[in-house]
C-alpha cells in the first residue's frame, strides 16, 4: 500500500474483528470546515474520480508502527461542550489563523474512545497508543505553517474524561456550556444523532436503559442534565480545567480559551476570527441570528437548571445575565 507523506486516516471499518482504516490524501489542504466530515468531502470532491478507483486502508498496528517516530500529540487546548453552545463557532474562529490546525469533532477519534462499547471488535489495539497516533498523523504539518493544534470532541465525549485526563495530563480542557432551555429549543429544531435515546450506551452515561426517558424533549433534558453534572464533577476535580459559559459571548469565550491556551494572535487574525463569529458556526454562508431569551420553562428542565445554576456558582468568569 502506497501512502504519500499527507494522506491522513479518515474513516475507520468496523465490520471484522479487527479495527481498520482508509486513507486519503490530504495534501496541503486545511481543516477549516466547521466539521471534520465536511473536510473529508471536500477532499472527495477535489480528488474524484482517483478517490473512487483507489482504496488504501491499513490495521491499527499499521499506524501505531508508522507514528512510532513522530512526536507525541501536545494539543493546545480540547474543548469538551454540552452541545449547541457555540463550541463549532469557537473552533471556526480558531480556524482563521492558518498557524491553528483544528480537528472537530473527528469520527475516527470517537470510534476509538467507543471501542469498549463495540462487542464485534475483538481484537482490541491499545486505546491510548491508539488515539495518540491518530492525533498525531491528523495534526501533522502539511503547510508549513501549523504551529498548535486544538481539538474540539463531541459532546459525549464528557463521559470519557477519565481516560482523556489521563492521556493528556498537561492539556487545558475547556467547559462549554449553555442553558438547558436554549440547547432543548435548538436541538428540537434539529436534532443532533446522539440526542436520540440509545445511541449513546447507557453503560456509557453511567445509568440503565430503563433510568431514560422514553422520548424527546424529557431526553434532551435528561442528557443535559448529565453533561452539565459532569462538567461540575470534573471541573472541582481538576485544576486544569476552566468553565465558560455561552452566554459570556463569542468574544468572551475565545478570550478564555486564548488565554488558557497560552495563545495570542495578532490584531488582524483577532478581528478575522471575530468577524468569522458574525456568520453561522455551522452555516458559513448565513449570518447567525439571535434567539429571543425564553421566559417560560417547562417542568421538565427543572432539573437540568438546577445543575446549571449550580455550575454557574462554580464559574468564576461566568456573566450573569
């Protein structure tokens, strides 16, 4: 298998016992897509028809044998979220200085925090080594220019903290979150996938099947619920960690995460990344649109609220609004 210098591990194949991965090359193209599966599209796009006749995949021992010699991952910051509270908006910002190589929400890197939970995958490659390797062939520099990257992980992806701290012990985490009523009415618009009950193992969140609530909103806010408990749970454990909350705005929460990540960029990358914040984290060729503040909340949220507040008595930089 023939595999240039920036081709990068995109996709994984969890159809055997074994985990493996496909290939392409990524040349000097960047991660500014709001996701990283929309990079990975635009690359098809750029590479077709080569990409349809040419599949390179490779084992896990494949890549822990070939990033035996690169340096280990030392990302600048990760950022953990609660969903729907500006973590894309964040990361696109970020994405406007070409020395930032941001890495969002990566399906490859979830599959490999998840393989305890995947019962068809038996032969099991170590999980730290793993996703170390995973970051560091993604994070590799393709420009030149790279000088720090920044992960932002799904917002399950609380529930792995453990094992994350554990490989990172150095890394700032940030702790993004928003108020239960305003993630419920985004989520009820559109439905992100792991809002639906069962995808995420309730192994995972540390209930049973029947502790769920069988149908959404009550689910959403049970999810919150739970988010927003862990975040407290890590962030007075953890003295490495800083809260901030969505309604500190854009301009505040960037200033947070430049400032734990030890990072600052120059007046023109500044104003760049906050005029990228007036249009849609998401969406970037619409401009974002305010939602007007909910008065009304539903019996439902009453306890995700209560952990929010209780989070917000723990944040130190948080503006009540």
């Amino acid at each position: 298998m023939q595999i240039s210098g920036n081709s990068i591990p995109y996709q994984t194949i969890l159809t055997g016992p074994a985990m493996k991965f496909e290939w392409l090359d990524a040349a000097q193209y960047r991660f500014t897509q709001p996701f990283f599966h929309n990079t990975i599209q635009e690359l098809k796009k750029l590479q077709a028809p080569a990409f349809r006749q040419v599949k390179c995949v490779s084992t896990a021992e494949d890549i822990l044998e070939w990033t035996k010699e690169l340096p280990p991952p030392d990302p600048a910051a990760i950022i953990f979220h609660v969903s729907r509270c500006g973590s894309t908006t964040i990361s696109q910002m970020l994405a406007e200085d070409e020395e930032n190589l941001i890495l969002s929400e990566v399906a490859i890197l979830d599959d490999v925090l998840r393989l305890p939970y995947m019962p068809d995958i038996t032969m099991l490659p170590p999980r730290e080594q793993l996703f170390k390797s995973l970051v560091a062939l993604l994070s590799k520099p393709r420009t030149g220019k790279e000088k720090r990257v920044f992960i932002k992980l799904d917002s399950w992806h609380l529930f792995f903290y453990e094992e994350l701290r554990q490989w990172f012990p150095n890394t700032p985490f940030m702790l993004l979150y928003r108020h239960p009523a305003e993630v419920v009415r985004s989520q009820m618009k559109q439905h992100g996938l792991h809002f639906f009950r069962g995808v995420i193992p309730a192994e995972l969140m540390g209930c049973t099947w029947e502790e769920l609530p069988a149908e959404n909103p009550a689910y959403i806010s049970f999810l919150i619920d739970l988010y927003l408990r862990k975040m407290a749970y890590i962030h007075s454990r953890d003295s490495n960690t800083f809260l901030v909350n969505y309604k500190d705005g854009n301009e505040g929460m960037l200033d947070e995460l430049l400032c734990h990540s030890h990072y600052q960029p120059s007046p023109p990358v500044k104003e760049a990344m906050l005029q990228r914040a007036v249009r849609h984290g998401k969406y970037p060729d619409q401009s974002f649109q305010p939602e007007p503040q909910i008065l009304d909340i539903p019996d439902y949220l009453a306890q995700a609220c209560r952990s929010y507040e209780e989070l917000n008595a723990n944040n130190l930089n948080c503006l009540i609004i």
